[in-house]
C-alpha cells in the first residue's frame, strides 16, 4: 500500500550538483524520519543523511557541508540536495521513511526501489 519513489538520478560530472526527490504515497497515517541511504558496488549501504518530522537533520561523515536533506510535510516529500559531487558519491541512492499505515499503530520502515547517481571524473 505505500510506495516510495525517487526521481532526481543520474549522471554528473565531478564538482557539479544534484537534486534527488522521493515522494511517499499510499495508506499512510503518519511519517516519522524520513531519508537517504546508499550503496556503492561492493560497499554496504550507509547513511546519508536523515530528517526529522520536525526538522532535525543527521548526516553521514562524508556528507557534512556537501549534501543538504530537506523536506515538505503537506507533500510527503523529502529531498537531497547534492554539491561538490565526488566519484566515490557513485552509488544507488534509497529513501526510506519510518511511518505508520492507516491500519498500524506500529512505525514501520519503507524504502524505495533506488535511484542510480553516477559521477564522473
């Protein structure tokens, strides 16, 4: 019943910048955390960075002062803004939300399918 898509994706060179979007829909209730992970070939996913309902924002080491997450509430949006792009930020690029459906009084967390971000050297 909920789905998270991500669009913004795709190749860019080193230095340049990127905007990725993921929009939550479906039978939701309510959304808690919302946020990016990756995972780069042969790498375990990490964070990128998280965003509060209320704002509150945490960051992967290799992200601070580079990347920006952002969010809008009335649209079940959250968004990753990315500067001074480096080759190693190649990786697949996930959402996930931590929310809880209609029929749930659990927080569950959902992911989206990822969205390849390539930057060339």
């Amino acid at each position: 019943q909920v789905r998270l898509v991500e669009s913004g994706g795709g190749l860019v060179q080193a230095g340049g910048s990127r905007r990725l979007s993921c929009v939550a829909s479906g039978s939701i209730f309510s959304i808690n955390d919302m946020g990016w992970h990756r995972q780069a070939p042969g790498k375990q996913r990490e964070l990128v960075a998280v965003i509060s309902s209320v704002g509150t924002t945490i960051y992967g080491d290799s992200m601070k002062g580079r990347f920006t997450i952002s969010r809008d509430n009335a649209k079940n949006t959250v968004y990753l803004q990315m500067n001074s792009l480096k080759s190693e930020d190649t990786a697949v690029y996930y959402c996930k939300a931590k929310l809880k459906i209609l029929q749930s009084r659990l927080w569950s967390d959902y992911w989206g399918q990822g969205i390849q971000v390539t930057v060339s050297s």
